[in-house]
C-alpha cells in the first residue's frame, strides 16, 4: 500500500500500491504523474519554493514558500490523489496531520 502523510509544509509518499508488479502497477504510475507533474508545475513558478527528494519507494516534498500559486498546486495535486484514493482504497492511504 502507498501511504500519503500530508501537513502544512511537508508531503510524504511512500511504498509501492500493490496493484500489480513493479513495472505494470497501474495505480503507482497515476501516483507518480500526479505527483511527478505538481512538483514540475510548481518549479516552473518558482524554483525556490519546494524541495523535494525522490528515491524508489519514496517521494518527500518541502513546501519552502507558500503562494497563492503554489499552493494551488499543492491543493490539486492534494485532491487528484484523493480522487485516485476512491478508485483504490485498498491500495492508497491518506493520512492529513
């Protein structure tokens, strides 16, 4: 299962769905491009407003600088991943601290 901690300035996604293999998860790739497009949308804003480290398995993200734009990004990207969340409740947890 994927777990999503998510606070004011810091996002944590971790561990694999568990949809299907590694490779043909279906479920982690939705994650990975939701995820994936919000960071670059918010760099091309501004380069100092996240930072963020991604290994396999993981993606953290620090919110530096709020924005109206950034955190509109953040505020979608929260929203499509409890959208795919619906579809995958075995597969995705959400937990907002």
């Amino acid at each position: 299962m994927t777990k999503i901690i998510i606070n004011k300035d810091h996002i944590e996604i971790k561990g694999h769905a568990m949809f299907d293999e590694y490779g043909k998860d279906i479920v982690c790739a939705a994650l990975s491009s939701i995820v994936i497009t919000s960071i670059n949308g918010i760099l091309s804003i501004d380069k100092e407003a996240i930072k963020y480290n991604q290994k396999k398995g993981l993606i953290e993200i620090d919110i530096l600088k709020h924005s109206k734009e950034v955190d509109a990004l953040i505020l979608n990207m929260i929203n499509l991943l409890k959208e795919l969340k619906l579809q995958y409740k075995k597969n995705i947890q959400i937990e907002e601290v």
